[in-house]
C-alpha cells in the first residue's frame, strides 16, 4: 500500500511533478474537446440550416409543379368557357347559365381570374387589330375578340383585343 502512496494517478513518478503535467495534458486535452465541440455544433448547425432550406425549396418546386400542371389543366377548359360564352351568348339557357357559372365559379377557386381590359398593356394583351376612334383615348382596348386569363397570378392566355390608335 505504501507504494502506492508514493505513485500518482497514472502510477509513476512522484506526487506533485507528475500532477502538474497531468492537470496540464488534461487541460489541453479538455481544451481540444472544447474545441472540436464547437466545430461539431457549428458543422450541426449549418447542416439543420441547409436541411431547413432544402425543405422550403422542395416545398416551393412542389407548389410549383402543382400549380403547373394545374394551369395546363385550365388552359385546356378555357375552349369550353369560351364555348359557354358563345352559346349563352346566342341562346338564354338556365341549365347553360347554370353550368358556366357554376364552372367559372369553380375555376375562379382555383386561381383563373380574367384580365382586366381598358388600355392595352403587352403583358397582358396581344393587339390583333386597331382602331382610330378620336374620343377615346390612345391606347384604348375598343373591343375584346378573346378573353385572357391569369392562373395564380401567371397570364396563361393573353387577351386578344383591338387597340385604339389615334393618327
């Protein structure tokens, strides 16, 4: 037991010299965990932070790819709502009224909204005729030939209108 006495924790050399290098090689020991602790959260953070925005990335293409095929899906019903227009148009139906606004009002849930027609703006407009009326202004839509229509907020049919020109 007496040897033992004399021996340090790690079982060699004398108390006092042999503690002070231990305390020291703990401490940098300590100090290198310390370290590469903070390299592993920082490293951990960064890659929570990239999964995050690789998740609202795949959400937002999601969304989009839905939205796309959506759109492709109305911009093929549009015919049809030019259709019940055209009928309406010709022949007081309450079972025609009733099914294009009952379409209408289904589509219009969805995102189709019809674009607003008083000056032409080529975003929203392709001028496939002109017209020269002197009391209304330059740049005036005088008559709508096809509807356009926007799907959540993307024009996907531009209105066909004939735009006033004054010479």
């Amino acid at each position: 037991m007496e040897e033992e006495e004399g021996k340090d924790y790690f079982g060699e050399g004398e108390k006092g010299v042999k503690k002070e290098k231990s305390i020291e090689e703990l401490e940098r020991t300590l100090h290198d965990a310390l370290r590469k602790n903070d390299e592993y959260l920082g490293m951990l953070q960064r890659l929570q932070a990239d999964f995050e925005n690789y998740k609202k990335r795949m959400m937002r293409e999601r969304e989009e790819l839905v939205n796309l095929a959506e759109s492709e899906l109305v911009l093929h019903l549009l015919p049809l709502l030019d259709n019940f227009e055209i009928a309406l148009a010709h022949e007081k139906s309450d079972v025609l009224s009733m099914l294009y606004t009952q379409l209408r009002k289904m589509l219009a849930a969805r995102g189709l909204e019809e674009i607003e027609n008083t000056l032409f703006d080529p975003y929203y407009h392709e001028a496939v005729a002109t017209a020269q009326d002197p009391e209304k202004p330059e740049d005036a839509i005088v008559e709508v030939l096809k509807k356009g229509y926007r799907f959540c907020g993307k024009v996907i049919r531009h209105s066909q209108v004939c735009v006033n020109r004054i010479i």
